[in-house]
C-alpha cells in the first residue's frame, strides 16, 4: 500500500493499547483525509489487545504486523531494520511514531537508513502535494517550530503525543491483521543489557493524581511533605529537575521535557516556577494546582486552582485537610 | 581510546524562559529567528555533560585522547572552556550552522571524526535545548554503522567496550557495547565541572584548530537541507487560573482540598 500515512506503534500500556497510539492516529487521520491517502497502522511485535479494535473506529485501511522473536523487548538494532525493509516494500508517504524514549534512537536511526527528513516532538502535521509543513516544539516549549520538507523519500516524525487531544470516535469494525514478512536473519543486537531496569511499582506516566515538588522546598528533608501529600491524596510523587539535579529524589521522579511525560486527572505543582521544560511533562493534566509565594510565577499561567504562598506553611495543612 | 566529543552553542535556554514567562518573547520580521539580542550565547547544557563523562572516563587512568568539535561561525568561546576543562584538541567547523539540518550537521562531524583518524567513543548531548531535536547522534551512528546508547549517566571504558547506565522509563539499566559506539548524556550524569583558575588562563591562548566544509571535501549538494525553518512562534498559553485567596493557611488549604473535589479532581 504505497504513499500511506503510516503510524508506527509497539508495546502495550494503560487501555490495552500502545501508548499515545489514540493522539498519533488522530493526527494522522487527518492528515491522511486532507492528502486522501491511506492511513495505514503498523504494528512491531506481539499486538496489544486493543489494536484491531481501535484500529476500525479510527478509519485505518490496512493494519500491518511485523512480529519476529527478536523484536521481543523491540531492541533498536532490530527495529530499524524492520522498519528499513519495511518502507523499501511499502514506500510510505510518511511514518509517524509516538514520541518515547526508545523512539529517540529509533526514528532519527531510521531516517538515516531512508535518507530522509526526521522531525522530533511533533504538535501538527499538514501536507500539500509532495510538501510536508511539519510542527514540532522547540525551547522546551517555549516556542514552535514549523519545518518544511519537500521532495522525494519518507519523512520521518515522532508525535508529541500529550499535546494532541485523541478524537475517540465510536464506531467501526475490527480490522484483520495482515503480518508483513521482513527478513531479519542477519541482524543482531549491538546493545547488550545486562542489568535490566527494575520497573517498580507504579508508574508516574499512569498516575491519576500527580504531586511535585520544586526547588521552592528549599531543602530535601521538606520533600516528605510532597510524599505525604501525594499519599493523602492517593496519588504519585514527583519533581521539578533541580531536584534530581541535587540528588533530593530519583531520576525516574523528574517531571518534564527530559523526565517523565505525564497526563494525570490532577497535578499539584508545590514551589515549581512553570519552566517550559517542565511544563513539558505536566502541561496535559486534565487540571493543576498551583502553590508558590511567587503570584507573578508561570504556572499560575497554566493553574486552574492557585495559592499564593509559602510551601512549607501550606503542605502541613493540605495534608490534614486531603486527610479529613 | 580516542574520544570525540560533539558540542553546541545555543541561546541560554533559562533566558529563552524568563522571557518567555515575562510574555516578551518575540519572532523578528523573518518570521524565524528570536529579536531577543540579549540573550546570552553558551554551551548546550547536555554537551557540557558529554564533556564530563569523557573526563570522568579519563580520570580513571583509561590512556585517551579527548577532541571536542563544534560547528558554527565562531565557537572559540566555547571551545577554550572545552580546552579549560581538560580536552586535548578543540576543532571549529566554521560555517553558518543555522542553515544545517540534522543531516547536514552529521554530515560535517563525520567528515572531520575521519580527517581527525576516527574515534572510538563519540560523546553527544542527549538533545540541544534548543531546538530539543536530539537526531544528530543517531544519524552519526547510522551512517557510520555504530551502535548507540542513549541518555547515559555513567560511562565506564574497559579495554575496547563500554558499560553504561542508562536512564530508561522503568529505572536504571545498564548495557554493554563494544566499541566504536555513540552515547549520548542526560543530566542524571550529574553537575559538570568548573575550570579552575589557571586552566582558564591557559585556555585563553588556545587556537581552535579551524577548518571548514570546503577543507574537509564536503560539497554544498552534500549539505542540503531535508527539512527547512520556515517559521517560529511562540505558542499563546490560556491563563484562567482561580486563586484562592484570604484567610490562614489552614482555611487556603481546606478551601483548595473542596474545590478540588466539588470539581471531582479529587474523591
Ligand atoms: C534542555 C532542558 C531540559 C530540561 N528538562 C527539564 C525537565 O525534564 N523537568 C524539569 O522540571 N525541568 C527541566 N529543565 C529545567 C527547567 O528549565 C527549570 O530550570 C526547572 O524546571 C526549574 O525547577 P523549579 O521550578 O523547581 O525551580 P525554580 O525555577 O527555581 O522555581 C522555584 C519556585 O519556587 C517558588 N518558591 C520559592 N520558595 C517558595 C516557598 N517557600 N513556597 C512556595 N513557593 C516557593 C519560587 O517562587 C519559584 O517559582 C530543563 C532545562 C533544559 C534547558
């Protein structure tokens, strides 16, 4: 199926689909509708259960699986020979990717097997004969960039995804899985892990209740509020990245453009001055809550509830409050 | 082990924010290029953490040679705190680096990685705060057909392999590679180090060896762009926030906790 718009996805997380899969397809859809192509949704590895399923009320044509017992655990080497072999078969017009950490080497690697254009942190795509205006987020967010990219090959473009609200369209009838067969029999991976990371607990990328803390604490033994509070509130801990930077708390609590990228119901950001890149990883909760001594800081740009007020005073009292 | 690491002057990215926070952020007549002139010019943050990983790795006692390369008009100012620091050769690539895509821009390290007789370890930011785009190490690996590892925060040499840690979404993990490989570093690597005071006097009359593409038999066919700025905006964010005000601390944060759950953010 040449000239497809196609959506590149693996894995399985929260909802039995691969994660940003909705948004990635929103965006594509509609691009596929203005350019009148097909949109086409392929899979690496085993399927998630939700795909066929999604796969019909998001209009998708064709739905493609490249499964092989190397692409368990997708290791970089592997999949983008997979997907080399794929687009030489198939010329695609375009493929687009979820943005996660793995797609950070896959997408750019593969450009540079087809050559083609690459474009990281995607908010919009619009398509005019052979011409792609593709947007994507720069300075954190700060600012966005809108690229142009003309001429032959597959661009290459990994979505944002928590800047694009999924249409979620109701109807449509599963979609049978056609494997595409690609020959991986020479291919091995360089990367050798030999520690794996221990996922532990839950993640703060599902959490439905997100609580920050920032450098306005002023000092690590003040983040035990931030757990407390996340606690009462039956939520995750989380942070701006000075923390992380100073050592007060993991990396994998680092909110933000470079730390985790989160979607929660609600997020309470507590001495955090809003920067773009941490904005990055926050700005799609569904509300946040804004606590900083600061009434002229950033995030009340972003707050739908604000306090205007010292940290350490306030987190006692929400702690009791969340409690009673 | 020879190691080359690959760095960027970008726009102080704390500046880029107060402006952008103080709603002053502004796009000049070109549609493109930030009005702000006062906005320092430093080294992208991750590279300067490239930078510290290939000195950690040299203060093992590992036998390596550091050469750090940067592409643009002039990243003297750059390269001497680069030289400062401990690197062993500093190279400037001079040419208008804003008319480089991604592309282009490996294009020109690769070409001098093998003018300079290769490398073993080619050391990169994670991404450039700038432009956040990140594709430049892998382009460099591809095309040079080496694996990479990215966001590391601890890269140890033995004999011709490297472990590294990685920051992956589930935690820590850690890999093993043989060289020649790209890595790329994120901040988890921790604080660069400052010069000290002596080194900075010496640096000052370090001369980056200069070259450019045309020395380095790139042709400007080879450096076309696949993707072009077109144009730069700042996205308008909605403020629409209800503060709740009056009262001690404990009335704030019992109204908060009601409001919160009358909006259902909360059971
Ligand atoms: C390329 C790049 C990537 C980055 N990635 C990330 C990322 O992933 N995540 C991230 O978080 N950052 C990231 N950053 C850093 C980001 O730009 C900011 O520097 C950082 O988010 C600021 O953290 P903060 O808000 O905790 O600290 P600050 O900006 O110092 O803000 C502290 C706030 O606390 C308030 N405050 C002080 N005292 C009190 C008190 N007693 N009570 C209440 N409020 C108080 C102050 O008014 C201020 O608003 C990145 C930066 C770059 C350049």
């Amino acid at each position: 199926m040449s000239n497809a718009i196609v959506v590149c996805t693996w894995g399985e997380e929260r909802g039995g689909l691969p994660g940003g899969a909705e948004e990635v397809l929103s965006l594509a859809g509609s691009l596929a509708r203005s350019v009148g192509s097909d949109l086409v949704w392929l899979t690496l590895g085993a399927q998630a259960a939700g795909v066929a399923e999604t796969a019909g009320r998001y209009g998708v044509a064709a739905l493609h699986q490249i499964d092989d017992a190397k692409l368990a655990d997708i290791p970089a080497d592997v999949a983008v020979e997979a997907l080399a072999q794929y687009c030489e078969q198939q010329s695609p017009r375009i493929v687009l990717f979820n943005q996660m950490a793995a797609t950070r080497t896959i997408a750019p690697r593969l450009a540079a097997r087809l050559d083609s254009a690459v474009v990281m942190g995607v908010t919009e795509v619009a398509a005019d004969g052979d011409t792609f205006d593709i947007t994507a987020s720069a300075y954190g967010g700060d600012t966005r960039v809108v690229y142009r990219v003309a001429g032959a090959g597959t661009p290459v473009a990994a979505v944002w995804a928590t800047a694009i609200t999924a249409e979620c369209p109701e109807a449509g009838a599963s979609l049978a899985v056609e494997s595409v067969a690609v020959d991986l029999s020479s291919v091995s991976e360089r990367v050798d892990i030999v520690e794996p990371a221990k996922a532990e607990g839950p993640k703060l990328e599902d959490a439905e209740i997100i609580v920050s803390g920032g450098r306005g604490l002023g000092a690590v033994e003040n983040y035990k509020l931030i757990r407390d509070l996340a606690e009462a509130l039956d939520g995750m801990a989380g942070a701006s990245r000075p923390l992380v930077d100073e050592g007060w708390v993991d990396s994998n609590h680092q909110v933000g453009l470079t730390g985790k990228i989160t979607k929660p119901n609600l997020y309470v950001a507590v001495g955090i001055s809003g920067a773009s890149q941490h904005m990055a990883g926050c700005g799609a909760a569904n509300a946040i809550a804004a606590i900083n001594k600061d009434s002229e800081a950033a995030i009340f740009q972003y707050a739908r509830f604000g306090i205007v007020g010292d940290a350490l005073e306030l987190l006692p009292e929400l702690i009791r409050a969340a409690r009673s | 082990m020879r190691i080359v690491i690959c760095v960027k002057e970008v726009l102080d990215p704390d500046a880029v924010n107060n402006y952008a926070i103080a709603g002053r952020l502004e796009i000049g007549d070109d549609g493109m290029s930030l009005t702000q002139t006062a906005i320092p010019r430093l080294m992208n943050g991750f590279d300067e953490q490239a930078l510290e990983a290939a000195l950690r790795i040299k203060d093992t006692g590992v036998d390596c040679s550091l050469t750090v390369v940067s592409i643009g008009e002039d990243p003297s100012k750059i390269l001497k705190h680069c030289a400062a620091l401990g690197a062993d050769s500093v190279v400037a690539i001079k040419t208008d680096a804003g008319a480089l895509d991604g592309h282009g821009v490996a294009t020109l390290l690769l070409a001098q990685i093998e003018a300079g007789g290769g490398a073993d370890l080619i050391l990169c930011g994670r991404q450039a705060s700038d432009d956040d785009q990140g594709v430049v190490p892998a382009l460099i690996a591809e095309r040079l057909g080496m694996p990479l590892v990215t966001f590391a925060r601890a890269v140890e040499a033995s004999g011709s392999s490297l472990k590294v840690t990685r920051v992956v979404p589930d935690g820590d993990e850690v890999v093993e590679v043989v060289c020649p490989a790209v890595v790329t570093v994120s901040n988890e690597l921790g604080e660069p180090r400052y010069p000290t005071a002596a080194a900075k006097i010496k640096a000052r009359k370090v001369k980056p060896q200069v070259t450019s593409p045309a020395d380095l038999g790139v042709a400007d066919g080879d450096l076309a762009p696949r993707i072009q700025m077109i144009r730069q905006f700042v996205p308008t964010v909605q403020g629409n926030c209800e503060f709740i005000d009056g009262g001690s601390p404990a009335e704030q944060a019992d109204k908060l906790i009601a409001r919160l759950r009358e909006e259902s953010l909360l059971s």
